[in-house]
C-alpha cells in the first residue's frame, strides 16, 4: 500500500470559513491531479451544507473570488444561472 502525506501550511493560506474549506477541498484533488467540478449545489454537497440557501451560495462565490484574487486558485465559469458549472483548481 502507497503512504501518500498531505502537506499544507495553515499560516500561510490565510484562509479562513469557506475560503479555507473551499481551498483545502481544491488542495485534496489536486494531491491527485484532479480538479474539481460542479454547481453551486454540489459545492454546498461537497462542503456538508443541505439544502439551497441563497445566502450561503453568495458567500461561497465570494469565497471562491477571494482565493482566486489572492492567487490561490483558478476558476473556469461554464455556462449561466442556476446550472452554472464551476471549475476549480490549485494556480501554478
């Protein structure tokens, strides 16, 4: 069986709530070259949150803003309303 180690410096990502579960979900994936990809419902799926709240989708996309303006990640927008694919992943 292979040990695979996750590294990741809490300090410096400067993450915090969404930010960081949003950032250390991208991290995971991408520790196995994937990325992730999916509506604004299925984020909230990924992250353990139930239902739709309209709420907590507007603080997820500013999170996601928040990683991409500090550099943290990329996003990719496919499509509009509320079947708007996202794509996340680690910025190089």
């Amino acid at each position: 069986m292979e040990k695979k180690e996750l590294r990741f410096n809490f300090e410096e990502s400067q993450a915090e709530g969404l930010e960081f579960q949003i950032l250390l979900m991208v991290h995971l994936l991408a520790n196995e070259n994937l990325a992730y990809r999916g509506t604004l419902k299925e984020i909230n799926d990924a992250l353990g949150y139930n239902g739709r709240d309209t709420r907590r989708n507007r603080r997820i996309k500013e999170a996601i803003n928040k990683l991409e303006e500090k550099g943290l990640i990329k996003t990719i927008y496919d499509g509009s309303g509320r079947g708007q694919v996202i794509t996340l992943t680690l910025s190089k």
